[in-house]
C-alpha cells in the first residue's frame, strides 16, 4: 500500500519517502534536513515513542533539553493520538487541531500535520510538524471540545438505562471539554438531625491517577464556602482561585491540590437538585465569560434530562407498582343491562369516586355526574359501538370526576354478552386506575418542552442535516442569521444559504464527516440573509453514525459578522497607523517586551542618522554604547508602565552631531493583555532647548531688574523720610519762635505753615503708597490670615476713623444674611477699607453719607462701599486700578493714584474681585468679594 508524501517536510522531493516496493537511498542526510526545519518536527513510533526531535521541537516543547519522549503523552485528549493512527491507517495523513502539553504547564493549540513513512515492511514512522495558532483559534478549538462534551453527554443521558453509570460519563466527557483536572456532581441532601443542608458525591472524574490520592469527600456542607448556597440559589456560578480563600475554605482546596475552581448549579422541578463542579490542579484558571455561559447551557440542559430520566425511572416504578396491585386487588368493576339500561357497580368502583351506594341511581344519567363533560360523548359512542358490533373495546381512556371534585384517570376494557342471535345483552367492564401514570407523563413532556425551549433559546444556531446535506433539524436562531422561516428551511440543501465562493468550503467538510466515522470538522462561510445581507458564520458539525439508520450531520452556526468586521478594521488601522508614521517628521518606533524595535519610521534617518536596517531587530543597547543611552527613553527600565512617559534629553547623532531629543512612550496590551508593545514617539527640540536658555536668561536679567527696584523704592524711601521729618520739625520751631510776632504776620505765617505741614502729608503718604506697591511687586508683603468676626472688624474700623468727619457725616453700616466667621488678613483688609471709605468722603463732599453694605452667601461675602459724590466718567473707570492715574474730574482733590492699585492687590492676595460701577454726580459702589474661607 502506498503512503501518500508528507510534502511540508519535502520527503517526497528529496526521495525521501518510501513504498513497500523502494529501498531507501543511502546518500540522503534525513537528520540533516529534518535539523534544517525552523519548525517542530518529530518522528515516532506507532505508540508514539520517539525516534528523532529536531533542535526547533526541543526549544519550544522542552525549552533545549534533548532527550527520547512518548509524544502520544503530550495530548491533553487521548483521543486526539487515536484519531491520528485511526486517520493514518486508511488515508497516510492527519491534518487538524489539537492541545498539547508544555514542559512548563502550558496548554497550547497547536495546528498538527501527520504522515506516515515506510521505510520498510515492519519499519513503520510517523512524520508530526506543528504550527502554533492564534487566540481565537484557540477558543474556537475549545468551543468545539466544549461542544464535543456536550453532545457525548446528551447522548448518554438521553441513552441511559442507568443514571449512575451515565453521568459518570458526562462529567468524563466534559471534564475533558473544559480541560479540568476533575469533574464532580453533587447531589444536595439533608442529614438527620440537621438543620444544615449537604451535598453528597454522585460521581467524579479525575483527569491524572495521584489527583485520587488527594484528600476526596463523598460529602461536604454548603457553608464551606462563604456565599457558596446563596450564589447557586440565585442560578449563579461561584468560581474562586485559592489565594481568594482563607481559613478552612483555602485549607480544604490545598488538600484536594486545588488552585481553582467553578461550580454552576443543577435545578430540577425549580428547585435545587444539585452542583456540578471542575477544578484546576495546575493553575490559578480564570473561566471567562463565553466559558461560564457554554457550561451553565450545558447544566441546564443537564438539569431537564436528569429531570427525564428521573422521570422515567419514577414511572416505570410506578407502573410495576400499579400492576402489583392491580394483581393483588380487583379492579374497580361496572356492568351495564342494556336491556334494562341499568348499570351496576362494584364496591371498589364507588370507592374510586368517593360515593356510598345510594348515592347514584345506576342509570345512564350516572354517566353525567361523574365523567367528565368533554368525555361524556365519547363513552356513550363506545358503548353504543359494542351494543351494536358485540366486540370488546381494551385501552379506552376517560377522565372521571371524584365526588370531591378532584379528577381521576380510567382505562377502560369492555365486553360484551350475546344471545344466540348475536344481540348484546350486558356490557361487563373493569377500569384501571391511571391518574399517577397521566401525572407524570404531563410532566416529562413538560421537561420536554423546557429542553426544547432552551435549545430554541440559545444564541448559536443548532442544525442537522441528513447524509444528502438537506436540513431536518432548526431551532429559532436560524432566522436570525440567515432571516429565512423555519418552515421553509426544512428539507432545502443547506450549502443554498451559502453564498457561491463559499460553497466549495462547506461541500469539503460535509464530504469528509459523512466519510469520517464520528469525526469533527469546522468552517467559516458567508450566509445570505434578507435583502441581500451577507453574514459571516463560523460552522461547527459532527458526523454521528447510529447502528441500522442513516449517517447524519449535527453542529451549530455562530454568527461571527461583528469578529470579522473588527479584523477588518485592525487591518485598516494598522494601514492608516504605518500611513500617518511614515509620513510625519517625528521618529515613531514599536519594541517588543524584550526592548527590540519591530517598527521605525523613516524620519529615523532625519533624526538620528541612521537606517531602518540599522534599527530594527535590535535592542537600544545593541545600536548605541552605553554612554549614549545611560538616563534616556531608551533605557528598557524606563518603560516600566509605573515610570513617566515623557523625557526630554541630551543625545549624539551617528555622526556624532549633539541634540536634544524628547521622548513621549506608552505601553499598549495586546492577546488578552498577555503581551504588551512599548509605542515611542521621539521629536528633535534642539530649538526649543536654545529658545528655553534664552528665555531662561531674559528672566533671570527681569528678576535681577525687579530686585534693583526693589532696593531703589526702599532706600528712595528711607532717604526721603529724613528731610521730610527735619522739615517737619523746622516748621514746628518757626511756629513756636512766631507766636510772639504781631498778629497779623501770624495769620500770614500760619497760613504758609499749613500749606507746607499738607504738602509733607502728601509726599509722606505718596512715599509709603510706592513702598507699599513695592513690596507686593517684590513678592515681599505678608499674608497671615485668621478667622474674625467681618461685621465686628467693620465696625472698629469706622468707629476708630470715620466717627469725627469734618464736615460731620457718618459711614452707614449694614448687614444681610447670617454673619459667618472668615479667614482674612486684618492688616492688608484694615488697608483696603480705609482707602475705600476715606475715597468715599473725599470724593463726596457736601452729599449724603456714604454706605457699606456687607451681604454674607453660602461660598462667599461681598462688601458694597457707596458714595453719592461726583463719580467716575464711564471711559476712566477702566482705568482707575493703573497706577498713578487720576480721573479727570478729580484733578483738584488730593491723591496718589496709587490707592486703588494697592486695593486691588491686597483683595487678590484674598484670592478675591474687585469690582467698581459709577454714574456722574450721582452715585459710586465699589463691590469687594471675599472667600467665606
């Protein structure tokens, strides 16, 4: 028999390969070319003992290590290396999907291609290449075994004849489909004694022998686990890892040798029945959401079937129980004169409806006291019909009604006595009671239908299809991938759904199934729905063989639209993301976890002077010495998610050019946040660097020229305060050497004194106004803020300084809202309300008292001081907080035209506004608001 070649290994062209009638050609290195493969490759024995391992199969599977191995142990399912020999045997070859085992623990889905090589009568090889797959390959892998479980499970279930034996097989099955180190279900039940509720061991599986030398329980209570019963009360799974446990829950996980764990509930007449349950004895697994939804529709289907099987056994114990009793008991008996149309009944018939003899008349009108009205018609028919044919009737079923009202299930055998001219005399009859039997079967057709609910109810499509490809089976979900009835469906090949460029895919996979005995195949093809829609469908089929019938195709349909559309869109943003990087003057680079760049921009070239070929595949240390790197975003460390993602810093171009760059990096998770890409952008700011220099220099120069005005306005000061007081004190004298000359050169004198004392005033306080605003400009003025009483604080200030006013008038004080106490500098507020009110006299002379409101709000306080003088032209009052600027209605009243600009600062150092609104000759109002805090 010839082997077909296994071309991915090139045998064949090399001559490699074979058949019982060639001899091998002894100048061809095998080992040579099988160590040339980047690839695992791996020859082996039937029973899977190893013969060679090529370098590439011990870097990936045993991370070097060199060494013989049984690859048949590798496969975490045992059915996988059975396929493969099963597979090999008729065809020479096996190409699918399976999961294999790691030397660190790892499960991984690999792509397998099988062959098998002859290289002599009794010399028989097996040739194995693996490709790694991908993540969703993975799940979809898993998704089959899941559904591979399922459909195992359902068939021993709905098969059995023994409920214990057949869910062993189920949590087998799928203890194996989830890939857990042991399945278990629990059954709940009470103890004597106890008001606590248990769960007692119904069967278990164990993936590796020593797991059964691990502490096993046949009962545990529900309170093991904190909200363990409440969880699986609500239809909820509990899932817990041990490092989330404490106390005796983590030390009864650590005796079982269990890392984690998932239980879902079984439900049985809406109660809870049960648990099942599967634990990971490897890993801290986390289940994900597409996991736990697969496994709670496997529970529930779990649950109708048992229900079903329950069903059954109660009934077919209920029947025997029937019949013994209908053996050691008469039936209840009736018999009817047809003649006389007088009926007679045995004393177990009126026991079955609960009335005395003399209760009933014995005649037909009997019949509408105690059978049912819908069955009162069909029992005077069945009679009429043995009067008139003079046969026996056997299995007649009616309901009757017991005098209580409640309602009774009869089977009926009828027969009759003849005279000699064959006309009926008697009618005898016998009922059997069967009301439990109607019972339950109303409710298995009711679990029936609560199984076929669920399958209409998932949101894969389920489908079978006969060994023509014609489909016999469809739930619900049909219409909503393909917008096609149910009805008109059913009988039509399914490749018609199939969009034409596909078909060829699926007839390939129907083909193989129906040649395959029990076999699993997969398939993503495009389905047309309504209106010429388009959807993509990733089909899942088994091919199932039954003893004396036809083969037929079983699977489900996912629609896979919005996975194919989001690839799609990858794609396109991967294009887009190369088209902006290739074509922007910033340096754009991608490394690995490892710090090796995968991606440069050709802007690399502007920026740093080197070629993409120079970059990429290499570690920044690799490219550049040490010096050069040392405290840049270069750094591996430096991409440490916990670090900052931008730098700027001193660099050497390749040929050796100095430049700042400014690195902007970030870290983006990809494969289910199992490995991460550093995304870099880097931008020349050589100069920015020279502009910043610059500017920091200017501001140094600004900072030294405030300081020199700064000790200008101080020592200014000081000097001018001297002559001030020397001729203040001359004054004072000339006044005290004049009092003694005639008075009318005292009037004269007097009048000069004065004129000068008011001048001195002047200077004096334009002196301190510019020592004042110096100080603030120096960042010089002290801010101590305390809590005081505003409206008390008001008060002193007007009582202190405005209560004898030359011309008399007063400050008028009022308050609104609660008074509050407020944090404010008493100095600097003391300040800004003497310059406020002493501006309000000044420029208000001859009108109404000015006023000061104080109006108290829940985040703040507002001071409204308010004069009726000559106010404030509408174009100057913008200009009125500019130093030394005066109104020009107010050239003739005295002032510095520093006043205000000293006010304004004093209420923003109270992180406060200042506000001013004036109409000419009649009204001004300064508005000061304040932070209550």
């Amino acid at each position: 028999m010839h082997r077909p070649s296994f071309s991915l290994l090139k045998f064949e062209s090399q001559g490699c390969i074979m058949t019982k009638n060639q001899q091998a050609n002894p100048s061809i290195d095998f080992q040579r070319i099988l160590e040339a493969s980047s690839l695992p490759v791996a020859l082996c024995m039937i029973d899977g003992s190893s013969t060679f391992l090529n370098d590439a199969f011990s870097a990936y599977f045993r991370d070097g290590k060199k060494g013989n191995e049984n690859i048949a142990k590798r496969f975490v399912s045992e059915d996988n290396w059975e396929q493969i020999i099963e597979s090999i045997r008729k065809t020479g070859d096996w190409d699918s999907y399976a999961i294999l085992n790691k030397d660190n623990g790892d499960e991984i889905v690999l792509k397998i291609k099988a062959s098998l090589i002859e290289l002599s009568k009794k010399n028989e090889i097996i040739a194995l290449y693996f490709t790694e797959t991908n993540e969703a390959r993975r799940r979809v892998f898993r998704q089959g075994q899941l559904l591979k479980a399922a459909s195992e499970s359902s068939t021993a279930l709905i098969n059995t004849e023994n409920l214990q034996e057949s869910l062993y097989q189920v949590a087998e099955s799928l203890g194996k489909g989830v890939q857990a180190d042991r399945c278990y279900i629990f059954e709940s039940t009470f103890l004597p004694d106890s008001d606590q509720i248990y769960a007692s061991l119904v069967t278990q599986w164990s993936r590796y022998p020593e797991l059964d030398k691990a502490e096993n329980v046949s009962m545990i209570s529900y309170t093991i686990f904190q909200g363990f019963y409440e969880a699986l009360l609500e239809d909820e799974p509990y899932s817990r890892t041990r490092e989330q446990l404490e106390g005796h829950s983590r030390k009864y996980l650590e005796k079982r040798q269990i890392y984690s764990f998932i239980c879902l509930p079984i439900y049985k007449d809406e109660a809870l029945w049960g648990f099942m349950g599967f634990d990971d004895c490897q890993s801290p697994r986390q289940w994900d959401e597409q996991e736990i939804a697969s496994l709670r529709l496997l529970t529930n289907g779990l649950s109708s079937v048992i229900s079903n099987v329950q069903l059954r056994s109660d009934l077919y114990l209920n029947n025997v129980q029937l019949e013994s009793a209908i053996r050691a008991s008469k039936d209840s008996l009736w018999d009817y004169d047809v003649r006389k149309e007088k009926i007679y009944y045995s004393p177990q018939f009126m026991e079955l409806l609960g009335y005395t003899a003399n209760e009933l008349e014995g005649s037909l009108g009997d019949l509408e006291t105690f059978v049912h009205p819908k069955d009162v018609y069909k029992i005077y028919k069945r009679l009429q019909y043995v009067v008139s044919a003079g046969q026996e009737i056997r299995g007649f079923e009616i309901r009757l009604i017991h005098k209580s009202g409640s309602l009774v299930w009869i089977r009926i055998t009828a027969r009759p006595t003849t005279d000699l001219n064959g006309h009926t005399l008697r009618i005898s009859g016998s009922n059997t009671d069967i009301t439990l039997e109607k019972l339950y079967e109303t409710r298995i057709a009711e679990s029936q239908e609560r199984y076929i609910e669920l399958v209409d109810n998932l949101r894969e499509t389920v489908f079978q299809l006969n060994k023509s490809g014609k489909i016999i089976f469809l739930n619900e979900a049909w219409n909503l991938i393909s917008g096609a009835s149910l009805s008109d469906s059913m009988g039509k090949p399914f490749r018609s759904y199939i969009i034409q460029e596909d078909q060829g895919k699926f007839e390939a996979v129907l083909n193989h199934l129906l040649t395959h005995k029990n076999d699993y195949r997969s398939c993503l093809v495009r389905i047309t729905g309504q209106g010429d829609e388009v959807k993509w469908a990733e089909i899942f089929a088994r091919s199932f063989f039954k003893k004396g019938n036809e083969p037929y195709i079983l699977g489900t349909i996912i629609d896979v639209s919005q996975r194919q559309f989001t690839e799609q869109r990858l794609i396109e943003s991967e294009t887009r993301y190369r088209l902006i990087s290739e074509n922007i003057s910033d340096l754009v680079t991608l490394q690995d976890e490892l710090g090796k760049f995968v991606y440069v921009s050709p802007s690399v070239r502007t920026i740093l002077g080197l070629n993409e070929d120079q970059i990429l595949g290499n570690t920044p240390r690799q490219i550049w010495k040490e010096e050069q790197i040392l405290n840049t975003a270069w750094e591996r460390d430096l991409f440490d998610a916990g670090t900052e993602n931008r730098k700027s810093y001193a660099f050497s171009k390749a040929n050796g050019t100095p430049i700042w760059l400014e690195t902007v990096r970030s870290i983006v998770y990809t494969d289910n946040d199992e490995r991460f890409i550093i995304q870099s952008t880097t931008r020349d700011i050589s100069a920015f660097k020279e502009a910043e220099l610059s500017l920091k220099t200017a501001l140094d120069k600004q900072r030294e020229l405030n300081e020199l005005k700064s000790n200008f306005i101080s020592m200014a000061s000081h000097e001018f305060r001297t002559p001030l007081t020397t001729i203040r004190s001359s004054i004072q004298l000339l006044e005290e050497y004049g009092k003694s000359a005639p008075e009318e050169q005292k009037l004269k004198m007097s009048k000069h004194y004065s004129r000068i004392k008011e001048q001195i005033e002047r200077v004096t306080r334009l002196m301190n106004d510019v020592l004042t605003l110096g100080k603030f400009d120096a960042g010089k003025t002290p801010f101590n803020a305390k809590p005081h009483d505003l409206f008390k604080f008001c008060e002193e200030i007007i009582s202190d300084h405005f209560s004898n006013t030359s011309d008399g008038r007063k400050i008028k004080l009022s308050q609104r809202g609660p008074a509050r106490t407020m944090l404010f500098d008493a100095s600097l507020l003391s300040h800004v309300l003497l310059n406020l009110l002493s501006n309000s006299l000044k420029y208000s002379n001859g009108r109404p008292d000015p006023e000061l409101d104080i109006v108290f709000e829940e985040e703040k306080v507002s001071l409204f001081v308010r004069d009726f003088g000559i106010g404030i032209p509408e174009e100057d009052i913008r200009l009125v907080f500019q130093s030394f600027f005066r109104s020009k209605n107010a050239i003739d009243v005295p002032g510095t035209g520093l006043g205000l600009v000293i006010t304004k600062e004093f209420v923003e150092l109270h992180k406060g506004n200042i506000y001013i609104q004036s109409e000419i000759n009649k009204q001004t109002e300064v508005i000061v608001e304040l932070p209550i805090n």
